[in-house]
C-alpha cells in the first residue's frame, strides 16, 4: 500500500472480504492504517442466502471493524455466468435488511470521479453520474476492451519490492490500482466472450466493469418485443427465400442474408453498443430455408424414384435420366407436337393359329424385346405391346426437333432387326415367313399419364394417333413395309427418299391425307431399299 501511495495511485480496491481477523493480532491494524493512508480505498462484502426447512437465511460478510473505519467504501462482486458458463455481466445490487448494496464497481468509479452513489430506478436501469445505466434483470453487462491482460498488470511482490516503481515511477499515478489474485490455484477465474478458452481473473473482470461505468459504455439488450419481431421477419424471409426452386440461388441467399444480418447486428454492437439479437434469427433462417428445401428435396427425390420406376418400362434408362434432368416434373401432361409410330407383324394372326401359346410366346418375347431395343436406341418411348403390335412415339418426354428422323431412323433399323430374327429363326426351325408394316404420322397430340392409381400408362391421345395407326393398316393395302403422311414427309424429305402412294380419306378428317412409301435413306444401297410384298401373300 505505501508503495502505490507513493506511486501516486488515486484510488485503490482491494479484493478481499478481510472478514477475519489474522493470524498475527498485530498484523489487521497495520494493515488497517496502511490502507488509510492511501486517498480512497474499497473493499468487497459478500451477501450470501441459505434456504431449508421452508425458510431462507441471509447474512452479510463485511470487513472487520478496524478496516470498514479505514475503508473510503465496499460493494458486492458477484459474477453472471450465461448457459455457455461465459461471465458477460455483473450484479449490479443486492439488498440486505432493507439496506440496498451496489456493485463494487461502482463505488470504485464514484471515488475516482467524485461523484454521489449509484440512484436506483428499477430493475431495468440505475441513475449514475448524469447517465442512465441500463440493465437487464438487475444486471449490468460489461463491455470488455479486450482479453485477459489488457490492462497493466504487476506482481504483488514486484511492488513490495519498489521493483515496479523502479522500472515505471507512473505505473499507478491518477489511476485506479485493484488487488486481488490471478492464480489459477485460487480459482477466482472465469471465461469471457474475449478469452473463453484462457479464463480472466475474477479481479480483471472488475476492472473491466469499472472501465464501461467510469467511460459511460454501457450496453444495452434489445428488448423482447423486438426480439421477437425481428425472429418472426426472419422467419418471414426464409419463406420468401424458400421460393426459388433452384438449390444454388437458395443458398446463395441464405448465406448472404444470413451473413448481412450477422454484419448489421455487430455494427450496431460497435457504434451503438446495442445488442441485437443474433442466434434466434439465424436459426429461424436457416431452419425456415433448410428444412423446406429438405422437404421439397425428399419429395423431389421421391417423385424421381416413381417417374424413374414408371418411365422405365417406356424408354431407356439415359433417356428416363435425361427427362428428370430437364423436365418440369409437374408438366408430363401436355399437348406436344411428336411423331407417333405403330407396327405390325403381317401374317401373324394366320401364324398363331397353326402355333401353341408356347410357340408364340416364344416367338414374341424376342420379337418386341428387338423391337423395343431400337426404339430407344433412337429415344423413342413404348407406349404399349397390343398382342405383335407395337405403339411408340418420338419426342416426349424429352422433346427434340428431329423426331420425324428418329421415327424413320429407327423404322428402318427394326426392318433389319426383324431380318436378324427371321434368320435365327429359319436356322431354329421356326416358323420366319412373316413381314412387319410400320405407319409414322407427325402432329399434336396430348401427351400423358393415363390410367388408375393402381395401374397408369404414359400415352398419346388424339386424331394424329389415329392417322398413324390408319397408316399402319394401310401397308397391308399398298404390301410396302413403310408408310408415312404428308406432315412426316415434310421433315424427313431431305434424309429419305419416299414415294407418293395415294390421297385417302381416313376417319376424323375431312380432306384426303397424302400417303408415302418409305423407299430407304437417300444414297443407301440397294439391298437397304424397301421392296413391296406379294400381296397374295397376306392374309
């Protein structure tokens, strides 16, 4: 103590109760005059409760009389931990007897600046030096100015010494100077939102505290009204950011509202000193935006799984990935302008007469397996297997221009598929004198899902349907293998070489309809051109 008298340190607080009396006898008034020589000095007490047996006990701990006669003032220290065990505030009074006691801290601020004690107003603020302190609960948050060690701090024993003196003659003049212990053995340390993971000690924290009354930064909780609204805006955006159906947009705009929010509360913090909440809003973004794109994304992923197992009876698997890929999965059903293909086998009606179910089953299970692998080689989709016959469609549900070229592309290959077979089947001993008509016609039709919800269908409904399926009836008429109309003609001319058949009327349209003979792709060799069969020979 003399050595900060001599230091010139204008007041000094002393962290201990000095409740009981030492060892020595001799040692309390020495110590006791030792503190009043130095201008203003303060010491601590402590108000401590105990409850049992239905009532509750308070006591209060004070220095012994020789010190209380010395001391200029004390107060009561006492620490909030927060649920993360982190010290951000301090009691900021306690009432024993009807008498009311103010932080330590602020006795030590009052004596450094000559000012009267603390004025209670309410558990929400205090009157001090001119200013309202604003409290929360009764408790007064510290504004830290840095971690442990930010202030100045020297060895006990240094000081005794005149070490300190000696190597900084002003380490205490005009300042305040508090004692107390920064061991760890003492356990008198405390995490802060500056040095959780390195705990300050008890007596720092004070200093801290004394340092946001002495300077007025003070801060202030925002209130739980406004809490709430901001929580419930935040709620409001998510929803809003939720919106886009695009995962990387969504992100993109959770992480930079998320990180702007984060940005305008800690400005605020730091020009205002207001605390604004922070956790509850960027929970309620995150959980507001995450949980529905989970959902949307669960649901998604479950609508695949069902378009993946219903699509891939019609179309290959790339193409099923393809449309999942591209494909608004809510716009299956549409009017779309395909071209629509039916096949035939000729003669297969006379055959399965002469054949077991066996044998033609036999005979059929390779045929439409043939068929059907041609088709989706040219990203055609199966609609359906009546008996031998075949309906397919080009163009859905991945659209592509070209679907009148696929259509015959893939005509002409299940001419030559069927060939293969007919050769298999010779060598077998089956029976392999059979021919296959194919009909194309190009046009809108509604394209969709169709059926029950115990069994549905991916097909095409319409007059142009109908055209191509009258197409197909027609090879039988004109004995030619391929035949297709005049809006198919129009798109496939410059790749294949056709030849006009006829104008006919056909059911639901009231002017004739051009019919071409596919004669094969232009520059083919002969043996690639389609003949005409002996019309004797079909049934």
């Amino acid at each position: 103590m003399e050595q900060i008298n001599a230091g010139g340190g204008k007041v000094v607080g002393v962290d201990i109760i000095l409740a009981e009396p030492d060892e020595a006898p001799e040692n309390d008034p020495m110590f006791a005059d030792a503190l009043g020589e130095v201008p203003t000095s303060v010491s601590v007490i402590q108000i401590t409760r105990t409850s049992g047996q239905g009532f509750e006990t308070e006591s209060l701990v004070q220095p012994l009389t020789p010190y209380r006669e010395a001391l200029d003032g004390a107060g009561i220290t006492s620490f909030i931990r927060d649920e993360d065990a982190i010290v951000r505030g301090v009691v900021a009074f306690d009432s024993y007897q009807g008498r009311r006691y103010f932080n330590w801290a602020f006795d030590i601020a009052r004596l450094y600046l000559n000012v009267e004690p603390p004025i209670f107003q309410s558990n929400s603020s205090l009157q001090f030096n001119g200013q309202s302190v604003p409290l929360n609960g009764g408790v007064m948050l510290v504004n830290y100015a840095g971690p442990a060690k930010t202030y100045p701090t020297y060895s006990a024993s240094d000081v005794h010494d005149g070490i300190t003196l000696e190597q900084n003659p002003d380490a205490f003049r005009g300042k305040i100077v508090l004692i107390g212990a920064t061991t760890v053995t003492l356990q008198d340390i405390y995490p802060t939102p500056f040095s959780a993971a390195v705990p300050t000690p008890g007596v720092e924290i004070v200093a801290n505290a004394v340092d946001t009354i002495i300077n007025g930064k003070y801060i202030s909780l925002s209130p739980g009204w406004l809490a709430l609204l901001i929580t419930l805006t935040a709620g409001l955006a998510a929803h809003f950011i939720s919106l886009p159906k695009r995962p990387t947009l969504t992100l993109t705009l959770l992480t930079l509202s998320m990180a702007g929010w984060l940005t305008v509360a800690l400005l605020v913090f730091i020009n205002q000193r207001y605390v604004l909440p922070v956790a509850a809003p960027e929970i309620m973004l995150f959980l507001g935006v995450v949980l529905p794109t989970l959902e949307q994304a669960v649901s998604q992923e479950r609508e695949k799984r069902r378009l993946r197992s219903l699509f891939s009876r019609f179309i290959s698997p790339e193409m099923v990935d393809q449309m999942i890929a591209t494909q608004d999965l809510n716009s299956l059903n549409k009017r779309s302008n395909i071209s629509i293909l039916f096949s035939d086998i000729r003669g297969f009606t006379t055959l399965s007469e002469k054949l077991t179910p066996e044998d033609v089953v036999a005979l059929l299970n390779p045929y439409l397996e043939a068929m059907s692998r041609v088709i989706y080689k040219h990203g055609g989709t199966v609609d359906k297997y009546e008996g031998d016959a075949i309906i397919a469609f080009f163009g859905e549900p991945v659209h592509y221009e070209d679907h009148a070229v696929r259509a015959l592309r893939a005509a002409m290959d299940m001419r030559k598929a069927l060939a293969e077979l007919k050769a298999r089947w010779e060598k077998e001993g089956r029976p392999s004198h059979i021919e296959m008509g194919v009909g194309i016609n190009s046009g809108e039709v509604f394209v969709g899902l169709l059926g029950s919800e115990q069994r549905i269908n991916y097909t095409v409904i319409g007059d142009n349907a109908n055209l191509a399926s009258r197409l197909q009836d027609l090879t039988k008429t004109y004995a030619w293998p391929v035949l297709i109309s005049e809006s198919t003609y129009q798109q496939i001319k410059d790749e294949f070489e056709v030849e006009f058949a006829d104008a006919v009327t056909v059911k639901g349209k009231t002017q004739p309809v051009n019919v071409y003979k596919v004669i094969g792709r232009k520059g083919a060799p002969e043996s690639e051109r389609l003949q005409s069969w002996q019309k004797q020979a079909l049934p």
